[in-house]
C-alpha cells in the first residue's frame, strides 16, 4: 500500500473534521423534531424545568453545529440564536400544515396520524427547518436535512424554496421541488409533481429556475411545472399528467388535453 495514498486519506480525514458530518446534522434535527412534536419522541420529562432545559440545550447544538468551518457562519453564536429564536413560528406555521394535511384527506383520522405517518408532513417539516438554516446562508447544514427528508419519503425539496402557510403534500412520492420555487399559502400537491427548471445550466445557478405557485392552487398526481417565468395564477388547478412551461391565469383548470393544445398553439406562433 502506497503510503502518499494513506497520507492524502489521512488529510482527507483532517478535513472533514472541519464539517458536521451527517450523522450530527440529523441528530440535532431529530432532536428539534422531538421537542415541537411530542408525536416524534419517547422522552419523559420529570418536570417543566427538565423540559425546559431540554428545549434550551437545542442553541448550543446548534452552536456547536455552526462552529465547523465549513458552515459559513460568520457569527455561529448570533446565528445559532435567531436559527433557536425561529421555533416558535416554525411550529405555528407546521401546526397550520398538519391541519391542511388533515383538512385535505378523507382518508385521515386524526392530526396525530398525521404527524406520526404522513410523509408529506415529515417532508414539510424538514424543508421548514432545513430553509430557516438556509435563510441565514448556510448550505451544508440544511442539505443534510432535505437529503435526509428525500431518502426517507421520496419527496424532494430544496431548501432554498419558499413555501407559505397551509401547505399539504398528498402521498407525496416523488414530488420535486427546485430551489428558486415559490408557493403561497393554501396549496395542495400530489404524488408525482415536479415543480422544476427547463435547463440545468450551470451559469444559470443565480436566476430564478423554476416556477412560482400563487395561492389556493391544486396541482394533481403527475404535472410537471418548469422555468422560473411560469407563474400559476391564484385559485388554479392544474390536472395530472399536465406539462407546463407557460404561466395561466388566476382561476385557471387546465387539463393534460387543454395543456398539450396550448403548448401546440405556443409553437406554431414561434
């Protein structure tokens, strides 16, 4: 065995000690999962101040995450602070999403069923954690976390994503959601929906890619949404199996049909 091959292992080892590795990304994400949804975890808490100090230790975690060279924080210790003083408004905003999950499927049978078995909350709750350490321009960290959510349910959402307030992913298996996506608040997606870009072009990185979902929109199992000047108008919905690189308008119900008409009419004009 070479031994300037062991010694470039050996460097590499140096390394990435100077980022958080994955296993100690999700811990401290379980751990926030854990103290805002009881539904998650298996800790008895002998007192409000046992508790108490439970919920406080999660700053440090996130301290300690921060401090990696490799995070890009500037500031850990301020940075952990407003990423901690975030809960609050976090879990109002996923209580809202637990109620549209449950609101938006028969199928449902209480809220706790929701939070314990849905994949499409499990997927939400990552992407609202994971974009709060995006928002303060981190990368790494907030990766970890959307990879981490994507293994575990097939639903893939950048963190860099903005996604209002009553959110519901139905079944949810492979549902794409790119970057520089944008949806409003009162939105509900299906199983198979990618809301993505028309090219994958590097020096493209900085511009808005993909599409931008207004408010009380529906986009059923299947329809591909893509580029980042196609705006869905309030009110919308969107059938499955739909592809759809050209904005609609508020109040819109575009079927696969309507869609491939449209998209026929578009190119005969070009």
């Amino acid at each position: 065995m070479k031994e300037d091959f062991l010694q470039q292992l050996y460097q590499n080892h140096l390394n990435a000690q100077e980022c958080p590795s994955p296993e100690s990304v999700i811990t401290v994400f379980q751990k926030i999962l854990n103290i805002i949804f009881p539904e998650f975890s298996n800790s008895n808490y002998a007192s409000f101040d046992d508790f108490k100090k439970n919920y406080q230790s999660i700053q440090l975690d996130i301290h300690e995450l921060l401090k990696k060279n490799a995070c890009d924080a500037s500031d850990p210790i301020s940075t952990a602070e407003k990423i901690f003083n975030s809960l609050p408004g976090i879990k109002s905003i996923l209580d809202l999403d637990v109620t549209a999950i449950f609101d938006g499927d028969p199928a449902a049978k209480s809220k706790v069923e929701v939070i314990k078995t849905y994949p499409g909350f499990y997927a939400i709750v990552a992407h609202r954690i994971a974009h709060e350490f995006h928002r303060h321009n981190l990368t790494l960290i907030p990766r970890i976390i959307s990879e981490h959510a994507h293994n575990k349910t097939g639903i893939d959402i950048h963190p860099g994503a903005i996604i209002g307030r009553y959110f519901c992913i139905d079944h949810g298996t492979g549902v794409v959601i790119g970057e520089t996506t944008i949806i409003g608040a009162y939105v509900k997606i299906y199983q198979g929906v990618t809301l993505g870009a028309v090219s994958v072009r590097k020096e493209d990185a900085k511009t808005k890619r993909h599409p931008t979902i207004e408010d009380k929109v529906v986009i059923y199992s299947g329809a591909t949404i893509l580029g980042g000047k196609t705006i869905v108008g309030e009110g919308s919905i969107i059938g499955g199996n739909v592809w759809l690189t050209n904005s609609v308008a508020p109040n819109s119900r575009l079927t696969y049909s309507e869609a491939i008409n449209k998209t026929q009419i578009i190119d005969s004009k070009i």
